[in-house]
C-alpha cells in the first residue's frame, strides 16, 4: 500500500529531523528536546520534539509525522478527491527565539501519495524578523534562490510570490515577515518525482545552515524592555495569521490531528495592546513598512 | 431608510455602553476607558472604548456601533439573502481581568434589519473562569435564567443550550467556558419585535449587575504565581476559539471591519506552553472537568 519511494522519503525525513535537533541543541547548550513519540488510531503516527526555555530558544517544534490510512471525508471534499488510502509524511519545524533581534523560522517539506497513484510534494522556508534586517532579509532570500537554482531558476520567483501571497494576513493588511518559498502539489512524471525530491531535500537542507547564521548572528545582541515586548506584540499577528488562515493548521484541526502537535507553532508568550502604531522612522515603523509583498531581496 | 424603531434600539444601545462603561471605571478605580469614535467608509461608525492595565480589568474592551448601506457580497451569500440595504447595531464587551480568580466576561446585543423588512436580534453573555467555582457558576446561571424567565420560561434552557453548543473548542474538545445564554435571529411579528426587544433590553441590563458581583467578590483575592500562569494558558484557549471558531470575528475579518475594535477581544497576555496537563484533584483539573456541555447549573 505504501510504495517504496514513500518509505524512502519518509525515512529521509526521519534522518532531517534528526539532525536539525542535533543543529539546534548545539545552538541552544542550555535545553534539550523533548521527544514525544506518538500513534495515530487509523494509521501511522509521528515525533513530535518540543523545546522550551532554552538560552536562545524560547519555544521551538521540530516534528515529523507518517500517517496513513482511508482519506478522511472533510479532505477528500476540500481538495476534491475520490475515496482512496493516503500516505502523508513531513518535517514541520517552527522556531520562537528568546532574543527579538532573531527572526521567528517555520519550515516545512511534505510528500502525499494515495493509492491511485496521486502523488505530490509541498513545503517552503519562510522567516518572520521581529525586526528587519534588510542585510538578513538578502542573505535569507539568496540562500533560498541558491537552493531553487540548482534545480530550476524558475523556481525562485514563482515559489517566492507563492510564499508572499501565502503568508499574507488579509485583516491586517500586512504580510506575516519577508516571506521566503512556498510550493505545493508539484507532482508530474516519475523523472519530475525525482527531480522534485531532489529539490525537496535541497530545501530540507538549507534550513539547518541558514538559521543558524542568522541565529549566532543576533543570538549575543542587547535588547531593551521595549524590543521584547514589541516582539511579543508581533508574535500575536503570528498567532492570528496561524489560527484564522495557515492551512495546515486548518487542516489539522478538521481533521482531528493530534493538536498539540499542531499547535506547537504557538508562541510561548503574546501580548495584544489596543491599536498599537509604532513611532515614526522607529526600528519598529521601519520594520512594519518591509512587511508588504513584492520586495526584491536578492 | 433606518426604521425608527432601529433608531431607538440604537440609541438604547449608546445608553447602555456608556451605563456600563460608567459602572466599570467604578469598579476599576484606577483606570478610565480610552474613547475612539470612529467611522465606515460605506455608512455608519462605533465607539470603541478599551481600558488597559486597571487595578481590576487588565484588558477590556466595552464597543457600540451601528453601521448601515448596502449588504456587502460576501454576508449576502454566506446568510443566503437578497441584495438589500442593511443596518446593524449592537453592544459587544470583553473583560480579560487582572486577577485570575476574577472569570472573564463577554456580552453580546445586537439589532439587524434590512430595507426588505427583514430583521432580528441576536445576542448573549457568557463567562469563562480560569477557576470554576461552582456557587458563582449557579449565580451566574441563576441571573441569566431569571432574566429570560421573565419574558419566557422556555428561553433559559433553549438559549443555555445554545451557548453550550457555540462556545465548544472541538480541537480541544472543551467548552471555552462555563457557558451562558446565546441566541441569534429572534424574529417574528410586530408584536414579537417588542417582546423580543424587550427580552434584549432585559439581558443588557443583567451585564453589569452580574458582572460587578462577581469582580467584586474576587477582585481583591489573593492568588500565585502559578494561577496567574494558569490564566495566561487558559486564556490562549480563548484566543484559540475567537480566532478558530467565533462567527462574530470572522464576520468581523471578513468584511473588512474596524480590526482594532473586532480584536479587542485578545486577552493582554497569553501563554502557550506544550502539552500541559493539570495535576490530578488540583483547581486546575477540577476546572478542566467543568469545561463540557450539559451542565445543568441552576
């Protein structure tokens, strides 16, 4: 039922999660994942490793899942599908750092198949700067198109608008950071599957590396009161655009996943104030004016 | 184009917020409400007055607005009506306490009509304590019960029921609190817009009163760290529901209304830590027990 390519995938993405864990402990030296193993009753199940109150991060997932089993009615009707078993299996990661000077990080790579033979690979990198660095915003963007080139150089663009227009909150008129790639159903011939898994691995790889420079890079900053709390101000657009839009949240919650794996891109401390503006030519305003589609950072 | 008779309910709401308003600074002492008027673009406008870090109100938010002009596309197709001028008007209250032995608090009323005659009214209180104490929860229910037997004894089961069923967390498989009354679309003949307006006026009136008993009774409580700690997780279950669930908010961001007066409604801080699990026969899991349906509390 599961072909050989899935388990390979899956087992592939078993080894990524456990080296990013590895990455980040170093990273971290203070605190340590917890490893929380766990089945799902129709089929398959997952690791959903969780850190918290570490030297640099202050809330962090690194999850991997590999469910299978009949497509649950509510999806088979959302996407349109016939009755069929599915295989799913992914690497979700989301990273809430102490520091308000490291970018917030969610990363994501996905293989579907069913039994009729549909497959499809999704995922994408994107960083959400509490505040924006415009030499970060380059260095993030060009580690992404470098990944992208190596397997298309139409890549860049197209999943660098999907990854704007993707991570856009409607009500707030503002997008959730500087984006990043975003991509889903890339599916075609079996030379494509290759050539798309290669492209997914390339993905899964850049995160480990350009994290962490971002992260040693501004992990020693000084911050004052102020930038804590406006990073916990902006944490409550993350939360916003993850509860009302993600997909993958929505996803999760319809279909009864296990929750607190889902919502472990929560951040770990929010504030909400009324009708906050930042000061004019602040670091904050400045920030808050990068927060808009279509900026070239490479 | 407005009716009359929605002039006048419109007016009374006014009154009401500003009774309220009034009773609330009392409580509070030491803050006052910030006032915002504000206007829509396509007709009508609302005042919105939040009160930030009081002795006893840490976040609250105590909203009027009567907005009107033509329905927008997406609530024509989504309440499956004809193309229509509407006018809506209505009173909305969050109160997200400093003492977490203090419940937070949420009211609703509201007027809706439209130039074809259609119209009805819709509204509720619910509260939500982050410690269940069984003689409030009998108070509370008490109070909303005597209020809808006054115009019919069929209400408070009905509407009790209601509230049970809309404030629900599926993903959590939790109640979002211990409930209340909840009841939308009252309609009828001429003779039942009075005696449901009447009805309304009544569970405006019961806000207060209820509400002040209850703060004062806690407001000066002793509690801990850990129970402030407590009332920050469960109060990301409250954000968890609006932002998921509550068909106000997504009306709210689906037409593009004032954001800053629809999230008043997020509490000022919120924690999300993984998996927490009370501890067995502590407050908090006698609490979690308490977080379902069905309770019969009066």
């Amino acid at each position: 039922m599961i072909s050989t390519f899935a388990q390979n995938v899956s087992q592939w993405f078993q080894g990524l999660q456990a080296e990013i864990i590895e990455g980040l402990e170093e990273l971290d030296e203070q605190e340590k994942f917890q490893r929380d193993k766990w089945e799902r009753a129709a089929g398959g199940g997952g690791l959903t490793c969780i850190l918290q109150n570490g030297a640099v991060i202050e809330k962090g997932g690194v999850n991997f899942s590999a469910v299978h089993g009949p497509m649950p009615e509510k999806i088979l009707n959302a996407l349109k599908l016939e009755k069929s078993n599915f295989f799913a299996t992914g690497v979700s990661i989301v990273l809430h750092p102490q520091n308000p000077l490291v970018p917030i990080i969610h990363m994501n790579v996905r293989y579907f198949e069913m039994d009729n033979g549909t497959w499809w690979f999704g995922g994408g990198i994107d960083l959400t700067p509490h505040y924006i660095f415009e030499e970060d915003a380059r260095f993030f963007h060009e580690a992404l198109k470098n990944t992208c080139d190596k397997t298309d150089t139409a890549y860049y663009p197209k999943f660098k608008k999907w990854a704007d227009d993707y991570f856009y909150i409607p009500h707030r008129k503002e997008t959730r950071g500087i984006g990043g790639i975003f991509f889903d159903r890339l599916s075609g011939s079996e030379e494509e599957r290759k050539r798309h898994w290669n492209f997914v691995q390339n993905v899964g790889k850049t995160f480990l590396p350009t994290y962490l420079f971002l992260a040693n890079k501004h992990k020693n900053d000084s911050f004052t009161k102020d930038q804590k709390l406006w990073q916990e101000l902006r944490r409550g657009r993350y939360v916003e655009f993850n509860l009302v839009y993600d997909k993958g949240t929505k996803f999760g919650l319809d279909t009864d996943g296990r929750i607190e794996s889902i919502l472990m891109s929560m951040p770990p401390e929010v504030k909400w104030q009324y009708n906050i503006v930042p000061k004019e030519n602040s670091p904050e305003a400045k920030t808050q004016n990068f927060l808009k589609k279509e900026i070239d950072w490479v």
